[in-house]
C-alpha cells in the first residue's frame, strides 16, 4: 500500500502519491517548505480577538496511508510544526537540533516496519 500526501494551501489543494514512506515525507517536506518560503501572514484583528501570524495555519501538508496519519502546519509566520494523529492531533516536540521535518521523520519511522 502507497502514501498520500495532501497539501492545502489556501484553496490550493494538491495531491501526490509515493510507493514509501521516505518519498512520501521528502514529498511533504518539499511541499512544506515551499509554502513556508512564501509570503507571510499579516495579524487578523476582530475586535474581539486578535490572531497572530504565528497561531494561523497557513498551509497544511498531510501525509496518509498504512496505518499513518501525520503531518506538517505552516504557520504565517512561516515556522513549522509536525503533527500526528487524525481526530486528535499531536504535535510533535523537536529534540535538540532538529526541525520539524526531522522530528516528524523520527517519530514515523521509529513507529512504522517497512518490507
């Protein structure tokens, strides 16, 4: 079984496929940063409450597939943050030296055999 790689961008919505689970995180990381070089986000002010570039997700690049569920948050600031879970997503903590990219890689592969 193969991994998808959803990425949302603003309405933007692409989809790719790989047959493992390294070409599906290069895919993601790829993708994620890319979003990340983008523009950035400016403050959305509502009266009420006040959101900064970095609590709004700017992209989302989302990887499927055997058992995973996982992914990377752009945020408007252009930082990043990995992910897992479906319904209740867990943010995954960097270790020392790492980014997001490398925590979210460490975490699938200790977590997952492939043939």
């Amino acid at each position: 079984m193969g991994y998808r790689v959803v990425v949302r961008h603003g309405p933007k919505v692409d989809k790719h496929a790989a047959d493992t689970l390294d070409g599906a995180l290069a895919l993601l990381e790829r993708s994620a940063r890319a979003a990340a070089a983008g523009p950035r986000r400016e403050t959305v002010d509502l009266h009420v409450r006040r959101f900064e570039p970095v609590q709004q997700v700017a992209a989302r690049a989302e990887l499927r597939g055997a058992g995973v569920r996982a992914g990377v948050d752009v945020r408007g600031d252009g930082s990043s943050e990995a992910w897992t879970g479906r319904l209740r997503r867990r943010v995954v903590e960097p270790r020392h030296g790492e980014d997001a990219y490398a925590a979210l890689r460490r975490v699938l592969q200790s977590t997952s055999v492939e043939p």
